[in-house]
C-alpha cells in the first residue's frame, strides 16, 4: 500500500519546487517531472480561482485535458451542488479567514467531466507567486477504498448463506422504519417466521440440505413480500419481516395466506426429501404506542410459538423441533 504524504511533507514538497520553478528553465523541467510522477494530482489555482496547472493525474482523474481546462476556473470540475459553496471557501482561503482547511485532508469530489463524480481526498495549500497567491490543490483518488468499505459494510450487515440482511443489518434498519412510522403515523407490521423442522434435517439429512432448506425459505419469503419490506435472518431458523409496503399492511390474513401459498407451491415439488414447515408470528405496530424493534421482535415471537403449540395440539406436529 503507497504511504500517503502529511500535510507538513505535502506542504514543504511544494515550497521546494515552487521556488525551482521560480528560477530557470532547467529547473522548469525539474518541477513539470516532480508534479508529473507524483501520487496525487497536484493542481494549481491563481487568485481568480482559474487553473494555471493541470497535470497528467488531473488529467487521468477529471478527463479533461490541459488545453480544455487551463484557464477555466476551478469550479467546473466540482459537482454542481457544491459549487456555491466551494466559491465561497474560496474566497476565503485566499483572504485568509478559512485557515483551518490548511493542514488537513479532507473528502470532497470531483466531476470526470460532465458525467460522474469521482471521491477524492483533498489537501489544500495557499503559497505566494509574485505579486499574487495561488491555491494548490492535492487530490487523491479513493475510488477503491470506498468501494472497499462499502464492501466491508455490506459484509457486516448481510447474512453469508441466504444474502438478506443478518440480525444486526436488520435491527439497524427496521429501528429507523419505526422512527419514521412514528412522525407519520404510518401501519407497519412484523412478521417472525420460525422453521420447524429444522433439527430434523440437519440430523437426518445433514447440514447441507439444512442450509438449502433456509436458503429456499429466503426465496419464499422473498416472493411473499414486497421490495420495500425488510426480510431479516435473526437466528439459525428464525426469519422477521418488516412489512412497510401499504398494500402489504392493509390486509394482514392476505399476507398470511400468499405466504402460505407459497410454502405448499415449494412442498409440491417432486423428489423432495423435506417440507418447508414455518410456524409465524405477526404483530401490528402501534405508532401512538410506540416501542422499540427488539420489542416488537418478542412480541411476534411470542405469537410465532403460541402458532407452533397450536399445531403440536391439532396433531401437526411431524418434525417440530
């Protein structure tokens, strides 16, 4: 991994080759080389915010090339959204009262040209040239380290086998739907899903089958319930959804009964060696009596095991664990 450069080591590194550049051509040459194999791209502003330096890793960052941008003011390689807001840091930095962007790299971003904004990590250096200031700009690509995070998050919130969110990715997000259901009074139901049966197959079976057994109940759940709703593994056989969807939450026993459905559909098939047999609980959220997603959680998990000694009492028992 390349060692990225302090502000301190940035900054001197500058002075060294601005006052090169200061003197005679062959000490030009020695700046345009330094700049040009550099990490970052190194960019340079004068006072009136317009580009007196675009090297080859600016370049290679925005897409545009030096003829097209020399000259231009700085704000056209920043996001529309931002740019009010960067000219006004600008005059700032060059009048002096914004010294706490010095020695700091901060995250901004970049367009590659008109099309898509590029993260980058930005230092910024105010240095005199003549009878001027001028601005330098040191922007690093973190493309791949968001992208890295990003996957690293995505990691930690998803459950490795079945790919929906695991316990922690869906109490994060289900705790905001209810804060959310509480400014707008809005219907929220969550249903908790057990599979039965699962004992049996890993014991008679083997883990394999019991892994495909949750993967397919993932799959009917998914098909039971609505993009919107949140589908969460919370246990080695215990499933909850979210249901925010108001189609999903104007009829609870239609919910009820497409999952049904669903479950017959799967234990059908042909040449099967289990059933998908799934005890559920579903509990309505109050907004007007509001509690939080792990009560919520208990309370549908009370009604889950009251369906499951209903079915042990009605005979329906083959495989409970």
């Amino acid at each position: 991994m390349v060692k990225k450069p302090t502000y301190e080591e940035l900054e001197n590194r500058l002075s060294e080759i601005e006052s090169q550049f200061a003197g005679n051509s062959p000490d030009k040459s020695r700046y345009n080389a330094i700049v040009e194999t550099a990490v970052d791209a190194i960019i340079v502003v004068d006072d009136q915010a317009r580009i007196v330096k675009w090297p080859s890793q600016a370049e290679l960052l925005c897409g545009w090339s030096s003829n097209e941008i020399i000259g231009q003011p700085i704000f056209k390689i920043m996001p529309e959204r931002y740019r009010n807001m960067h000219k006004s840091r600008f005059q700032e930095v060059i009048s002096g009262s914004r010294g706490n962007v010095f020695g700091k790299r901060i995250e901004a971003s970049v367009m590659y040209r008109d099309e898509y904004e590029v993260p980058v990590e930005l230092a910024v250096a105010l240095t005199k040239a003549d009878d001027h200031h001028e601005i330098t700009l040191f922007m690093h690509d973190i493309t791949e380290r968001k992208k890295g995070m990003s996957q690293l998050h995505q990691m930690s919130v998803t459950d490795d086998l079945t790919g929906i969110f695991n316990r922690r990715g869906f109490l994060t997000l289900a705790d905001k739907q209810l804060k959310i259901a509480c400014r707008s009074l809005g219907e929220i139901f969550l249903v908790y899903v057990d599979f039965d049966n699962m004992k049996w197959i890993n014991d008679n079976l083997g883990h394999k089958y019991g892994d495909e057994a949750l993967i397919e109940t993932t799959e009917i759940l998914k098909k039971t319930f609505r993009e919107a709703d949140l589908i969460g593994r919370v246990g080695g056989d215990e499933f909850v959804v979210l249901l925010t969807d108001k189609k999903n939450t104007k009829n609870e026993n239609s919910v009820i009964k497409r999952l049904e459905k669903n479950i017959n559909q799967a234990n059908s098939l042909k040449n099967r060696q289990y059933k998908v047999l799934l005890s559920i609980g579903i509990v309505h959220y109050d907004p007007e009596a509001p509690c939080n997603i792990e009560d919520l959680m208990s309370k549908a998990d009370l009604l889950m095991y009251e369906n499951k000694k209903q079915k042990k009492e009605a005979g329906l028992d083959q495989h409970l664990n």
